[in-house]
C-alpha cells in the first residue's frame, strides 16, 4: 500500500478551494486588503514608507486571520469531515487537502488584495520590487504557519470555545506576549552577552523571524531593531536570510506533521 | 457481509463496547436498536474506521479493514446529520463524491425518485433539512455499493420521500446487500428489519427477529417490547 496519495489529496483541496473562495469571509479579506492598501499608497506617497507599514499590518494581521478562519473553518466543516471519513479516502488525504486548501484561500486574497495596488501604482518601476515580494513571500508564510498553528489546536480539542481561545492565545502570545517577554529578560540580564540568546528566542517565533527577514532586506538599521541587528552581526544579510527562511519552513512543517499525526490516531 | 468479532472500544474510562459479535448479512436488513448512549454510534464509527477499535476484528467481506481505507469503497453510508460545504453547489458536491470514488454511479434515477432535479444548481446553504438529507441519500446510495451503513435515514424526511426511501432500502436488500441501520422510530424497524440487534450498555441483550423480540419480551407491540427491556434493566 503506498503510505501517501497525493491525487486525493489534490481533489480534496480543488474543492474546498471552490468553497472557500465563493464564501463572503474570503471576500471581505481581499477587499480589506485592496483598500487598505490603496490608502496607503495614496496617502504616504512614498513606496519605501507604505511598505514598512505595510508589513507592520500584515505581520499582525495575516497570523490573526489564519488564526481564526483555520478554527472557523476547521470547526464548520466537521460533519463534513465525517462524511469524508467514510469515503474511500486517506484520513491524511482528507485534512492535508483542507489545509492547503484554507490557506491557499488566505494566501490568494491576501495576494491579490495587496498586488493589485501595487501593481496599479507601478512597483516595478520603483526599484522597490524585491522588497514587495519578500514582504509577500513573508505574509505568504506566516498565513500557512498560522492555519497549520490553528488546526493543530482544533483537532486536539473537540470543544469549539477551547479551540477558538487557544487558537486566539497562541496568535496573542506570538504577536505581543513572546515580544514582552523577551524584552523583559534583556533588561534583568542586561550586563550578560546576550546575543545568541537573543538570535536563538527569534527562531522561536515565527512573526520576529518574518520582521527579521524583511529588516535584513531593507536594510534600515534605525529599524532592524536589536534582534535584527543580531542577525545581521553573527549570519550577515545573506546567511541571516537562509536561516531566517529555513526557520520558517520548518514552522510550517513541523505544526503540519504533528497535525497529521493526531489526524491518524482520532476517533471521530 | 460484515463480520465483526469481540469489538472493544474504551473512551477514557468509558467502556462503550464490551466485546461485540455481530454478523450483518447480505440480503438482510439489520437493524441496530438501544437507548442513547449505548453504544450504536461507535459501533458504527467503528465499522466505518472513525473510530480505532481497543480490541476485536472486523471483516467486510472476508477481509479485515484493519489499517486499510480501500475497503470503504464498499460502503455507502448515511450519517445522520447533513451538513455540506455551504458555498458548493448540489451537483459540484456530487460532482466532488464521484471523483472522489472514481465512479460515475447512477444519479439520474435517483434524483428524480427523490425530486431533486430542479435543486441541482442551488447553493448547498440554501436547501432545507429535508431536501439535504434526500442529497444524503443520494449520496449514500447512488454507486450501488454491497454494503450499506444508515444511522438515524428518516430524520426530516417528507411522507412521500420516506415511502421512496423505504422502497430503494427493500429493493437494494432484495439486490443481496447486506444494510445496517439504526432508528429509534420502532414502527420502522417492524417494517423493515430481518435482523434485530439491541445494544444495551456496551453489549448485545438481544439479537433475533423482531418476531422472536416480541416473544420473548412479552408484548404484540414491539414498541412495549422495547419498554419493557428498557424498564427491566431499571427494575
């Protein structure tokens, strides 16, 4: 028997693409990009300034969105799940395909949302481009970790407000808590090197690693920030990068694994 | 044909199936009755491989569906809740199953026993109970599989649907398919079961014919049979 079957897989998900992108939710999200984005643009009059605020948004925003609709969504979608179970299917097949489909879903409005914009205003012409596209790139990997982050907490929990409220705390803790938390050991243990303490907490939280990423890019020190600075001092722009990637990655494919792996053992 | 053989199932510190045997017969309707909490659900869970059994075996057709999937292709079930992708439109979701069997089945003759052809481009959301649990049945039924899984079929369904459904059940029992259904509605089971099977607390307190159920619990209805084991067990 062959342990994977991606050709089920792939109709799960051509499917709750079909779902998913008809549902008004996944409108509402392309259109709040689309304007916010547009606002910006015509407002700062300067690519560089949107796009640091751009990624001020999109770092909070993205995690919180593929927080809730992977709960929403994942929770909604039960029955139908059960449905599927009893078809002739892998169970991996039938949850991988939801996934990907959730946040190919995610990742297309936020795409379009914040691509047409910039493309109306002519990105390409502004030297900016490669800035645009690991701002995306980022956005892009922060919506599939979160949505892998959520329906790993809500096939642990069969009790909705459980999931949704650890779904909400892990987005909370990664976006506000961990930074706190982080800052506030750096000022007790101030007279101790902590640079590679500081290097190492960042792998650890995938929303400090998309900021590093695009900092290392940017390449505006005044903004990189102490951990970006880290970076920067111990990899240099081009390996800091790398790392910073491969870290991501396996913030996605890590939550992924585990998920599948409570998916085989659940009694439904 | 679906031979099951000393099922256990534990939840937690919930024994929920205490060492079942069970064979649903092809051509033959079996029908699974008990109180709520007895353990119908997880015996169907059970034989559709939701639920990973602590103990026993289970064989579809002379094979065991122990970590296998494949072996689903040979049943249609009906769950009792109709839920469906609310963006998706009635024939996308059938259009979806099909692929998903690899199988054309047979949904023309269906859709006009149960009258869902003018619904076939309506948006899942906008169907009412009843209509969702006739695209169920056409779900379940429309490849003509040899096994058949029914929990709770007659829930919302309309007189003239529920004669429908009686009769597609009669004629595929007659077709050698082997069908298990669970119902709490008696005058169903007298009508249609063969087999009668009573889950009481994770065991099996009676199997028989509903005739030999009606003896032995001494009524002409088998809706005070039922009472009367139901008050038994509290006496």
């Amino acid at each position: 028997m062959r342990t994977f079957y991606p050709a089920d897989m792939l109709k799960i998900l051509k499917y709750s693409l079909f779902d998913l992108t008809r549902s008004r939710w996944t409108y509402g999200y392309f259109l709040f990009y689309l304007i916010f984005t547009f606002g910006l643009l015509y407002f700062s009059n300067d690519v560089s300034k949107a796009l640091i605020s751009m990624m001020n948004i999109i770092l909070i925003l993205n995690p919180l969105i593929a927080t809730l609709f992977g709960a929403l969504y994942f929770y909604s979608s039960k029955e139908f799940a059960e449905l599927l179970l009893a078809l002739p299917l892998k169970r991996s097949s039938i949850f991988l395909g939801k996934y990907f489909g959730l946040s190919l879903s995610l990742s297309l409005s936020y795409l379009l949302g914040t691509g047409i914009p910039f493309a109306f205003y002519g990105i390409q012409a502004t030297g900016q481009i490669w800035n645009f596209l690991l701002l995306t790139i980022a956005g892009l990997f922060l919506t599939f970790i979160f949505t892998g982050l959520s329906f790993l907490v809500s096939i642990r929990f069969e009790n909705t407000i459980k999931g949704f409220g650890i779904s909400i705390f892990i987005w909370l803790f990664f976006a506000i808590i961990y930074d706190g938390i982080f800052l506030l050991t750096l000022l007790i243990f101030e007279q101790y090197p902590l640079d590679k303490y500081a290097l190492i907490m960042t792998l650890f939280n995938p929303i400090d690693l998309s900021r590093v990423l695009i900092m290392l890019k940017l390449d505006i020190s005044a903004l990189m920030g102490y951990t970006g600075a880290v970076f920067n001092k111990f990899l240099g722009t081009g390996m800091g990068m790398i790392v910073a990637f491969g870290s991501l990655v396996i913030w996605i494919v890590v939550p992924v694994f585990v998920f599948t792996r409570f998916v085989k053992k659940k009694d439904f | 044909m679906i031979v099951i053989n000393n099922l256990q199932k534990t939840f937690g510190r919930n024994e929920v199936l205490k060492g079942i045997n069970l064979n649903i017969r092809d051509g033959v309707i079996t029908a699974v009755l008990g109180p709520n909490g007895s353990g119908k659900t997880t015996l169907i869970k059970s034989i559709l491989g939701m639920v990973v059994p602590g103990g026993g075996s289970i064989e579809m057709n002379g094979k065991s569906i122990h970590n296998d999937w494949r072996y689903r292709n040979q049943i249609g079930y009906l769950p009792q809740i109709a839920r469906f992708p609310e963006n998706l439109k009635m024939k996308e979701l059938i259009r979806m199953i099909k692929d998903i069997r690899r199988s054309e089945g047979r949904v023309e003759p269906l859709a006009e026993t149960f009258d869902l052809k003018h619904a076939m481009d309506k948006p899942l959301r906008h169907l009412s109970g009843g209509t969702r649990q006739k695209v169920n049945i056409l779900l379940a039924f429309m490849f003509g599989s040899p096994n058949y899984i029914l929990d709770e079929p007659t829930a919302g369904l309309d007189p003239l649907s529920l004669i429908r459904f009686k009769e597609l059940l009669i004629t595929e029992k007659n077709k050698g398919k082997a069908i298990l259904l669970t119902t709490h509605i008696v005058s169903l089971v007298e009508e249609l079961a063969d087999d009668v099977i009573f889950l009481l607390e994770g065991n099996i307190f009676f199997s028989g014919s509903v005739d030999e159920l009606k003896s032995k619990y001494g009524s002409q209805k088998l809706e005070h049979s039922i009472a009367n084991i139901l008050s038994g067990r509290h006496a």
